[in-house]
C-alpha cells in the first residue's frame, strides 16, 4: 500500500505550535518509593517501564495523526493513507531527552494505553481490554508510522528484576504499576515508583539562595564533583540550620564528601534532582569515583 511515511519529529525548525483540540488528562499517581515498599499492593498485577520522555497523546483521523503534549502543544504530525481510522492513543513520546537520544530512542512514541476507537471512546473499558486496543491499533499503523513503538506490559511479580536490568543497569526512570481492571482515570488505578539512587561527591563550593526569597542573603545548594571527572552537581535539600551553618564558615566544608540522593543517574556521573543527604566522616575525597555510577550507564557516556 502506498503508505506516506513520516518521522516522529517537526521538519518545520524548533516551532510549536497549540492546538485547540482536546487533550487527556494524565492519570493522577499513586507514589511508591524503592527501599520504603516492601509490598505492591495487590490490586497492580501489571507493570510497565518509565523511560525519560514526556506524556503524549496520538491522535488518527482523515488520514493523519499528531501527538500533543499534556498540555496540549503539537509536537509533531504525519499522513497515513487509512483516511477511515479515527482513534487516540496515549504514550511516553521520547522527545528533547539525553537520555533517549543515548539509547537510539529519540522521537519514539510507546503506547500505553488506548481512549479511542473508531471514534468511540472506551475509557470505561478496563485496562485489559483497552491495552488489547492498543495491541490492534500497533499491527496497523506500525508500518505507516516511523518511530511507533508499543510497551512491553510484564506481571507485576517481575518488577525486582526489570528493577535491578533496567533501572539500576540502563537508566530507565522507574516503573509504572497498573490494575488490569481499571477504568480510565480511576482513582489510585496506576501507581509508579522512581529511581532513588545515592552516590558521593566532594564539596567543592555553595551557590547562594536566590534573590528575593526567605533565604537571601545565606547559602542555597551545594556544589559538588567526582574525583576522577569533571562532572559538578547542584544540590538542594537543605535544611535552615545546615544553610547557616554554610554561610556561616563555608571553608570547613570545601573538600570533605558528602551522599546526594536522586532520581536517575546521568552519563556524566550527575544525577536527576541531587538532593543533600550529609556528610561522609567515613569516605576520603579519592574515593568519590566515577565508578559509583552503574557500568552500564558509564557506558553510554
């Protein structure tokens, strides 16, 4: 079939454009923090993978399709010979993403759901059935569509090991739990769960607070590095009494180690939203090394 095939991305400069039509709302999560859950709530018998990409909305209708932000903004659009096709889908769209770009998935759109078939909706279709949706709208616009992916759905039982394969090794953001029977929208019927990672870095100086805020006038973040790169990270978290003491004599703790945690790791060997956690008595500055940083996260540097 004579199919007009378009990449996932604008060929018209760095332009967004938005649209009036309607958007999806994001489901609200429930949070699950690694290390605190010691059980997943039984009611999540599935679960998917997080990357670090944005929430995007597909839309197919007279023959083209676009996804939107959850704000509503084009991000890109494409023709598709199929004028008769009018669904939504709703996906990770890996757009503006370091992290996508590393790992050969920048511009993919990976479904995870489907509102819409044949002009009805059926978000009142449990999730099973609409993910069967999705599983159909994939097989026909897969070949029509460059850079349509669909995620991968696994038993919830599984999630130490894709844990320990993807977030830990590959960087991947969290996962992304789901009730099979829920509804669309329905409260606490997803559930996710983000990389909370530790890793030292030495002190190397402070950033001031910012102008105009409670804080002005003492310390706001602390800047640290690894010893055998040169990577420098930002952290906030602190605490009143920490920002006085900082201000107060910063020269007592240039050069010690201290823990950060975050939510990702970084290729640099920073990580996503460095927050200070204290000081290291028991570390020396030599010690903060690269190595800190899972191999294969290194290895995409």
């Amino acid at each position: 079939m004579g199919v007009v095939k378009r990449n996932l991305y604008f060929d018209h400069g760095d332009t967004e454009r938005k649209e009036m039509s309607e958007t999806i709302d994001r489901p609200k999560f429930r949070e699950l923090r690694y290390g605190e859950t010691k059980v997943i709530p039984r009611e999540y018998d599935m679960v998917q993978l997080k990357m670090d990409g944005i929430w995007g909305c597909m839309t197919i209708s007279d023959g083209k399709w676009t996804i939107h932000s959850r704000t509503g903004k084009l991000k890109t659009e494409g023709e598709i010979e199929d004028k008769k096709l009018n669904t939504v889908l709703l996906g990770e769209f890996m757009f503006g993403s370091h992290w996508g770009h590393k790992m050969n998935k920048d511009r993919n759109f990976y479904i995870f759901d489907c509102v819409q078939v044949n002009g009805k909706k059926i978000d009142i279709l449990s999730l099973a059935s609409r993910l069967q949706h999705a599983g159909e709208m994939y097989d026909r616009l897969r070949e029509d569509i460059e850079g349509l992916r669909i995620l991968e759905v696994f038993p919830s039982f599984h999630w130490h090991s894709l844990w320990d394969e993807y977030i830990l090794e590959y960087g991947y953001e969290g996962l992304v739990f789901k009730d099979s029977t829920s509804i669309y929208g329905e409260k606490n019927a997803w559930a996710r769960m983000k990389a909370i990672i530790e890793i030292d870095y030495i002190c190397v100086g402070f950033r001031d607070a910012d102008e105009g805020t409670k804080y002005e006038g003492m310390v706001g973040s602390v800047l640290g590095t690894l010893s055998d790169k040169d990577v420098y990270v930002t952290c906030g978290g602190l605490t009143e009494v920490q920002r006085k003491m900082f201000t107060r004599a910063p020269e007592r703790y240039i050069g010690r180690v201290f823990t950060a945690k975050g939510n990702n790791w970084y290729p640099s060997g920073a990580i996503r939203h460095p927050m200070f956690q204290g000081w290291r008595e028991d570390k020396e500055p030599e010690e903060c090394v690269y190595a800190q940083v899972p191999e294969g996260i290194r290895c995409l540097a």
